[in-house]
C-alpha cells in the first residue's frame, strides 16, 4: 500500500484542489534550498553509512523521543545515554521495537507525516508501521543503509539539494567543511555562525569557552575590544567556510544599545562571573546588537531565535543534559526587546535580520507589522513546535495580511533528521500551494501571481534573504 | 419542525462529510463518560422532579443569564435573589417569557445548540423559542417535568450515563453520595475532592472554613502537619465515595515547591491571617504541590482549572455574590508556573495531572508541548468560555501538533445544567469526528485509524485518564 | 478584464457560496453609515476637486507606503517631506510609478483589495496596476479628478453614504463641520471629540495644547475643576457639530478611579510638567474614568482604542514625524484595565463603552466575556492590521461564542483614504455574510435568521451603537 496521499495538504473543495495540484506540479521539482539547519557536516565529509534504523529515526529526533517518553518509555530504553553510568539501550532493533510499537502515538503530528514520507520515498517502504511490522520494516531499512546509494553523499544528490547550511558553534574548528570543500564532491554544504556559547554568561563552560575563543582567535577575549575582534576573526573564518548568515537562540529577543564604555563595563563585570541574571541578560542583549553592527560590516545575514525555556526538567537535564525535549516556548516580546537593535541597524539597505518566534501569538501583533515595515526585518517561517501543516497555513494567514509574502524568506528545515529534510520541504510546498489556492479561490490573488509566487516561497526568497 | 440539523457541525465538502458521518454513526451511541462536573448529588439522591422550566434552563445556567444581563435585562428579573433583601422575580413563567423573548440573543453562541438540543431531544419541542412560542413551549415542558420519566434518575439511564462525577467542596458532608450508594438504584455517580475553600487565604470565610474542616477531621488544622492530615483524612472519605480525583480553581498556574521548615513557615503566616497577597499566592501554589505529593500516594488524579479573575463586579458580587457571570479569563502563565510542582511529579508514571485554560494562546506555546514530553502531564479539554464548536476544533489543531491525541482525556461537560449533558457530549464528539475527517480528507491520517481515535476520545482516554 | 471577482471572499463549497451570495444580495444596496473614521471634513465643506492620484492613493495611506519603505523605497521618494528640509519627490506622476512598479507586493494583503476595488469600481480601471501600465492608469484617475462627478460630494453620494464620522482633537476649530452645515449640500459629516492631545501628558504640545484648550473654553485649565469643565465644554461643542462620540488612543487600557483629592492631586502635578512616566499613565487611565462620568451624563458614546506602540522607529519619527507607518501593536490587558472604569460606569444602561484591539489573543480571553456581561460594553469591529478578510473573520470566529452578535457594533471603516470607503464596507459585508453561511451550512443558525443578522450587522447595530 501507499503511505502517502498523492493530494494530501491540498484543499478539500474541487476547484482550490485542482489549483493547488496545478501550483505544486509547477515546483515540485525544483531543487532544495536549505538556508539553516542542523545536520552533520561529518557526513558529508566522510561520507560513511549511517548505522542503523534507530541512529537514523530514533535516537536523534527530540520529537520522537519526547512523545515516547510522555507516554511512558524511558529514555535509557530509547538509546539515549544516562550520564551517571547506568544502563541504556544499546541494540537498536529494540529501540526501534519501542518506536514502531508506539507509533500509533504520533497520529495527527508532523513526525507522523515527516517519517512516513522518508520510509516511503527514500526507502521503498509500503507497509504501515507498528509492533507488527517492526522487524520487517527493520531490515528493509538496515537492508538499504549497507547500500552506497544510502549514503549521505549520494542522498544529498538524490535529495536534489541545491544548498545546505549547517550550523556551528564559535569555536569548532570546521574540519568538516574543509574536508568537503577539499574533496572532489560538489555538494554545497556551508556553515552558519552560532556564538551563543561564547555570548551567553550562564553557558555552564562559559568561561573555559572564553579562553578557547582566545586561543582559538589569538585575541585577548579578557578585554571588551579582544573580544569583539575575536568574534570578527571567527566570523571571517566562518565566511571563508561559505557561511552567508549567523545564528543567535537567546531566551528573549531583547536587544540593547548601551554606550561604548557601559558595555566595557558590562563585559567586565560578565567576564569576571560577578554578574546578577539581569546583566547576564543584558549582556545577551548587547551583543545581539553587536552582532547586527558586524553583520552591517561584514554582510551576514543575522537570524534571531528567541523565546524557549532550555532544560525544563531539572531531573532529565541533570540525568541526560541538553536537547532531550525539555525545551519549552514561552511569550515572547518583540515589539520593545528588538527596539534598541532595530535603531541601530533597522533601517540599513545592507543589513538582514531575520526572526523567529515560538510565540505564534506574536505574528499578526508584533512580528508582521515590524517586518511590514523596517527595511532590515524579515519573518522566519514556522519554526519547530509549529514546524507543521497546520502551523505553517497559520503563519502565512497571519503574517500575510500585514507583511505580504515578500517580507518572508521561504522554507526552513531546520531539522538533524537528514531523510526527513525532502519530507519537510514537501510539506511547505503543499501548504504553501495550499493557502495560494485559497487566495485565489476567495478572489484575492491572480493565478499568474499565484504561480510566480510559488516560486518566489520555494527558491528566490530563500535565496535572496540569505543571499544564497 | 426540527431544531436541529442532522449534519450539524460536519465539514462542508462531501468526502469530508461522509466521513464524518460514518465516524459518528460508529460511536453516537456509546454511553457517557462525564469525569468532571457540577450536577448536583441531591437530585440523584432524592430523585424529586426538576421544579420548573425557568429553573432548570435560566436561573442555574450563567451562560444564559450574563447574556441577558448584556443585554439590559436585570439579574432580579431571571429570579436571581438579591443580597440585600430587595425584590426580585418568583414566577418562573416570567422569568421564562424573559428568557424566550430575549432568546436571539444566542445566535451563533454554544448556548443556542445546548437548549435547542435539550428542548427537541429531552422535551420533544419542535418550535423555535421566541417571545411568541414562549408559553406553549413553557406549558409543555412543564408538563413534561410532572411525569416519571423526567425524573433525576430516569433522566440519567435515558443519558446513558456510564459514570458522573459531582465537584464537592472539602468541608462537604457527602450525604447525597451516601444516600445514592444506599438506594436500590444502580447509577454510578461519584464525587471529586474540591478544596479551594480551605486551601485559599483569600476566600472570605478561609478561617471558619479550617475550624469546620477541623472538626470534621478531628484534625488540629492549626499546625502545618495537622492541616496536612486533614486533607489526607478528607481525601479518603471522598475515595470511599468513589472520588477518583481532585480539582483545583487557582487564580493563577503558579505551584512552589518550599522546604518543610518554609512551608511550615508560611502555613503559619496564613493562618494566623497576617498573610501578604504575595503569601496568599505562595500558599495556594504550595498547596497545589502538596495535592500532587498526596496523589501520588493515594492515587488521585488531580487537576487543575486555572486564570479565572472571579467576580469582576464589585457590584454585581455585593449584591448577588459569586457565580453570577463575571468570573473573566486572563493570561496565565504554566511554563515556569507548573514548573516546581512537575519537578516533584511531573516524571511519576503513578501520578496525573490534568491542566485547563481559559487562554487559549497557552495550548500551542505552553500546554501542547508541556503535555508531549511529562508523562504526568495531560491536557483538558476545551473548558468554559472554549466549550463551543469552534473552541474544541481550535483545541485539537493547536494541541494535537505536538501533543497528539494521546496526552489528551477526551471530553468534559462541566455543567451544572443536566438537560444539556447530552448536547454536550453530542458537540463535542461531532467536532471530533469532524476533526478526524479532515485529518484523513488532507492525507494526514487512515480511516482505520480515525475510527479507532473516535472510541479512544468518546470514552477510552476519560476512563484511562480519570482512573474509571 | 475585470479586477474583482464576483464572489470574492465567499466559501468554496457550493452550498456555502449560495447562501453567501443570497445573503450579500440582501445587503450589498444598503446605505454606508460610517461611525468612526478620519476622513477630512474640508473635503465636504470645500468640495475641491482631489489633487491627483499619489495624493489620493499613497501618500495619505501608511498601508500602502509602510510596504514600499520595508522593501527599500525611500520615505522622500514617496512624496512625504522630511522636517529637515532635504529633498523628496514632488511629481506625483513619479511617486505613481513607484508604487505602481512595486505594487505586488500587496499581493495577499487587504490593500490589493481596496485598491483594485477602488480603481475597478470608482474610476472604471480595468488593467492590472503595474510599473507598465502605470502611465496609462494614471491619466486614466487623473483625468477624472478633473470631472465634477470626482469632488468629494459627488463621491460621498455615489458611495451612498448615510452618515459619516470624522475625528477631531479637542482643540479643533469645527470650521468645516459649520461650513458643510451652512451649506445646501445635505450630506451627513459628523464630528467626534477625540481630547488625546490634551489628555496625555507624554504628548509633546501637552503645555501649550493646555493654554489652547483655557482660551478655546475660557476654562481655567490650571485647575482640576476648570480642566473638566473645559472638557464639558468642548464636548458640548461638538455636540453641537453632530458627534455623538468621543475617542481615545492610550498606549494601554488602563483605568482608574481614584478619589478627588487624589485625582486633583494627580492633575496638579502632571501639569506642572513634574510628572514621572507611572503618574502620565495613572492620569490618562484617571481621565478615561472622567470621561466615562461624562458620558453617563451627556450621552456621548466612548470608544478606546488601546494598545499601540507609537513612533518605534525614533530615526524615522525625527525625520518625518509621526503616523508614518510606525505604529506597532504590543499586548493589552483589559481584564484588570479596564475594571475600575467598569465599576463606575459598566452598569449603566445609557453609558456605551465600544472597546477595540491590537491584540487579537484577548477577544476570546478577556474581550467577549466581558462584553457578554457587562450591559455597557461592546466591542468594536477588527481594527487596523486587523481589518483584513481573515481579521474579520476571526473576531466573528473568537466573538460570537462568547458575546454573540448583538453585542457588537457593526463595521468601522476607519479610513482616511476616501475611495476605499465602499472597497472597505464591501469587504466586511462579505466576510459576514461568508460567516453567517458557514453557521447555516454547519447547522448552528437557520436562514431566517442569518437574512435579519445579516441587516442588523451592516446597519443596525452600528446605528443603535452609535445612537446614530
């Protein structure tokens, strides 16, 4: 049987069917452009297989493991490592026993969308997933992974991906960029500059970060002009490894544009771990507006995604650590925190700012008007929790009307799932073909734009805001 | 004539429209599970005839008389009592008339489906409710509540009502339970642990409220342990009247999770009435965190119904006191609010908590994915003002994203207005399973699947849930 | 070809749409009664010929120029003067260019609608507007202007237009409202008083609009009492001029209702300039109370427009001054806002408050319970960003459940762009009736009903609101 609905996300009356169908048989093929993510670089620099179903499926999908864990299955029993030594799950055809017996859980959820696609259309898979169906799906998977098809490099050019960048954090050293760039491998893999944790002064190894980046830089981190020239030296570098854009997760979105000699102080006061959480806070703050200020130097794109609660079991944090699905949304303020930022460099032909938010509350109120508006500002699509088909058709339903599409930036994957990364662009395609059949069937739009917008959302504005 | 259409609720294209038809068909008639609302045990217990048509649809029913008191029509005047000794309507004819004239009022609300149901499939009308019709359809309900077979009782078996559960405060003396258990009829209604009044230091009768509570549990309620065994006593009578949860009213989310020597502290503080506001607050979050520490001993579900601001009129609440309308939503806050108390609970696979809002803007950004990733942690239904067509739908596409349907419980009536249980039930399957057809209309879900999830919600995941 | 389709913003399935179109048809002949907007009354008491069409159509609307300036075109290059006496474009054929040239980027946005609807339905254009046919529709409107049938009181006929309300700030003269009056012209432009100059103390001329407002009134404005009365007075005034409102655009909707000495207290030190930013805000929320007072005295309906972060942009508000497209929405809360306001005044039968907002996630929360209880409040129509097909939709969507229809107030069109005042009527008269079908097609309202709402939502309600 089928997995997939050849007309799903589409519109249920007739005529908006048909015009969505018309719409994305006119982009379907169009390559992927992958502007921020988080797979590998490994991979494609070694280009080994990826090891086993559950490597692949299971153990590095937050969304998957965290709907297990809610409904009961321990994490250990998932593969995922303990830091206290106890034991774990180490066969994977158990894991993806648990998984496949528990998949009934993601009825109705993306993950359920994403995974049926990738057993589909990367691997041939024609049976529905479940307890029963476990092993045989297993090998067939495991199967495929021995073959050199399977592997990343060659999925990448079956994935017909354009461009992919992934993100790093200020002080990798890149091996696996160079690697590529150095290998006889086309494939356009480039980087993204992720300093948070050289930024954030309640990163646990902040300080040791510190040193690093100065060993790492040759500057002398322990002074505000040291520092700043350290991120120049890393943002350089990162540029030379095809990064066009930079990367900032804060818990807010707030920005400040303190004097030249407060902001000495506040480095010194945050660098010598004396500093109260509102300076910690500050500090983040300050730099996101250093940042802008070096992107309006040095061109990179800036993008800003605020607002999660990191860690919210202290049990699971101290027991597994970060990115075990314990990172919750919460409100988030744009209209005043990206003030003091947007004074500085709002209004700068050169300088591009794009933001995200959990905060879905925030789109028609704050974020489209800002971006509807400043120059420098554009709209990151739906992001993570509203990563969905349902969330993408609310994101365009409430930033069109302010913002129009052109202030948008096109599709993000975001995603450490690699075979998942053609499942997510196909799905905003559909919802974006979805909701451009329905402004024409309510008579908003014409279908000559309609078709010329499918395009703009699927490849030019990716690769404009990103300056791909 | 009919009142109500057959498809009612069901999506407009036809595929989407034979699905939920059969949907329905296959689970319409399944027994109602009702875990949580305020039908009074007294009617049950005693089985007397339901006084009058005014009694049974406008004096009890808030959704009816703040409507009519928007619209100029005075509280006296729907026979609701005035503190202060003025007079105010006895005729339950009146009132009705009142009610009739002003019954276009409800268009478009949930209110108009409930009566309308009520009236066609408990009382047989097949007259629209107008000034005009207003006695006829008066006479003839009266009529109706006369005879047997509008008893409490018989009402209850025509419901098919599997199990009810009442809401009683801690100080109650759970009679009518008692009295139902000693009868020879054999509906299962039971009660569920409600103490607010004795938790609450801002509840004006706080103080008596702990000497009563006392002296129903020959507990000492002036010392922190004594208050604490208290409700440990309370909570196990109510166990042995089939009480298999508790439920909280909170103004706020908000839980702590003091030290013994702190709470102590406060309870002291509270008691002796010299509390701060900020205390008050600290005490009830604190409390909410006992709760759960008790119910992973004895089992209870708990839940929590929190971001009401009660009685908004000063005037209104003098004169008529509470309950009277003017209770009003407001933002609430549950990522760092319910935080201590999931740091204690939230991981136990014996304890559940069920959470409720009135801010919608939570289920997407704070309750879907708090629900997806705590084993403890469920998700209400849409409650109160949300209890509506559009409100449920609006439940399920920003919830089931990311916390599937399975971290969910399935429906709640929460009424006090008994001849509306069924139309409760009616709407809220019907937008289930119009939900279902849409999921498998855009591709996102098989028909084997959607009528298995139509069971689940109808009445598995309430049994599971509330431990019935 | 034609700009407009026929059933624009009708539902797709074929039983929706029929009942749409039956219900427009009912209403789409029905005089414009326009309660609330900014057009300017010298239009009607001069009836000059409008300029050309960059001054009808750009640079008067912060819709259409806000999109051009976040897509790089230059405020100066639009037609708008900079305060620094640097150089701006003054041939409007120019300026028509450039948003001609750039005018997909309202695709999808309300602005699309008005203007094709403009453009199709008052000047007869039937070319797509683009930087090709620029030139050609240009001269086409322009060369209209030209013809009597183009002046403002041939258009305000044609548009059929019963009453419309313009907006003045409390230190306006009236002039036009007198001359329009003296005139034999028969068209209704009323007045509504709208003090916020002479209100806030954060407003730039707030000293010297005081010393305006004593010579206006012959109050002494250096006291409370004589404050008032020159607040009495002036409303008495416009009175006189037809308004039988008053309007009020704080940042928040805070309320307050201290006690005289405090009240007179407050005053004194606001207008002895030594006010901090907690007492600016404690004394518009005071005056909002006054105002209320005066209404239960004169009559005059109150509106509150809340929630507007104002001049976010200081480069562009230095440069340009304000209302350039820089107006951000942010959270408002009205729960406890508006409160002490309400327990004034929110009893009172012959006291209307209409309530609007910038933020959407409080109609369902906060807004409709209120106004479904509260006898004095209603809520006024989709506002501003919100005032889209989809913006409409859901305030009826988020509404209706709670407050029902008849506790608002039908449509405001807001404008100050004249020829958008029929597109803008059309668009909520659709996106209605659109709404009342999908309640007919889902079985919760039956067509008799939908045919009187749909008569009571275009005219009635906003005439019995506005005691018009």
């Amino acid at each position: 049987m089928k997995l997939l609905d050849d007309d799903r996300l589409f519109p249920g009356n007739p005529k908006g069917l048909g015009l969505a169908r018309a719409l994305f048989a006119s982009i379907r093929d169009l390559p992927i452009v992958s502007p921020h993510g988080h797979t590998d670089p490994a991979w494609f620099a070694r280009n080994a297989s990826f090891e086993n179903p559950a490597a692949l499926f299971v153990t590095p999908d937050h969304y998957v493991f965290r709907m297990l864990y809610s409904q009961g299955v321990a994490l250990e029993d998932l593969g995922i490592k303990p830091n206290d030594g106890s034991a774990f799950e180490t066969d994977p055809r158990e894991i993806w026993r648990r998984f496949a017996s528990h998949y009934y859980l993601f009825r109705g959820t993306p993950s359920r969308l994403w995974i049926d696609h990738s057993l589909q259309e990367v691997f041939g898979v024609s049976q529905v997933l479940s307890g029963e169906t476990a092993d045989e799906i297993y090998d067939q998977v495991a199967q495929s992974l021995t073959q050199p098809e399977f592997r990343p490099r060659a999925l990448f050019d079956r994935f017909n991906i354009d461009v992919i960048a992934t993100t790093e954090g200020a002080l990798d050293t890149l091996e696996h960029h160079d690697a590529i760039t150095k290998s006889d491998w086309r494939g356009r893999v480039i980087t993204t500059y992720r300093p948070d944790a050289v930024i954030d002064p309640d990163h646990p190894q902040f300080s040791a970060n510190l040193q690093n980046f100065a060993e790492i830089t040759t500057c002398d981190t322990t002074t505000w002009q040291g520092y700043l020239d350290a991120h120049r030296a890393r943002r350089q570098t990162f540029r030379e490894h095809g990064a066009t854009a930079t990367d900032h997760g804060h818990p807010t979105a707030r920005t400040a544009n303190l004097a030249a000699s407060e902001a000495e102080a506040l480095f010194n006061s945050v660098v010598s771990e004396k500093h109260t959480p509102e300076q910690a806070e500050l500090f983040r703050a300050q730099m996101l507006t250093e940042m802008a200020k070096m992107s309006q130097d040095d061109g990179m794109v800036m993008q800003i995604h605020p607002g999660s609660y990191r860690n919210h079991s202290s049990e699971v944090f101290s027991r597994f650590g970060a990115d075990k699905g314990f990172d919750i949304p919460r409100r988030t303020n744009y209209v005043s925190d990206l003030r003091p930022l947007l004074d500085v460099a709002g209004h700068d032909p050169n300088f591009t700012l794009i933001v995200f938010t959990l905060d879905e509350t925030a789109y028609g109120r704050e974020l489209a008007p800002l971006a509807g508006v400043y120059p420098a500002l554009k709209l990151g699509p739906a992001w993570w929790f509203f990563d969905s088909a349902d969330g993408m058709r609310r994101f365009r339903e409430l930033t069109t009307e302010t913002a129009g599409f052109y202030n948008t930036v096109g599709f993000n994957d975001d995603t450490r799932a690699f075979c998942s990364i053609p499942a997510r662009h196909d799905v905003a395609r559909r919802v974006d073909c979805a909701f451009l059949a329905s402004l024409i069937t309510s008579g908003r739009l014409r279908e000559d734009e309609a078709f010329e917008l499918a395009q703009d959302l699927t490849v030019n504005l990716a690769k404009r805001a990103y300056r791909l």
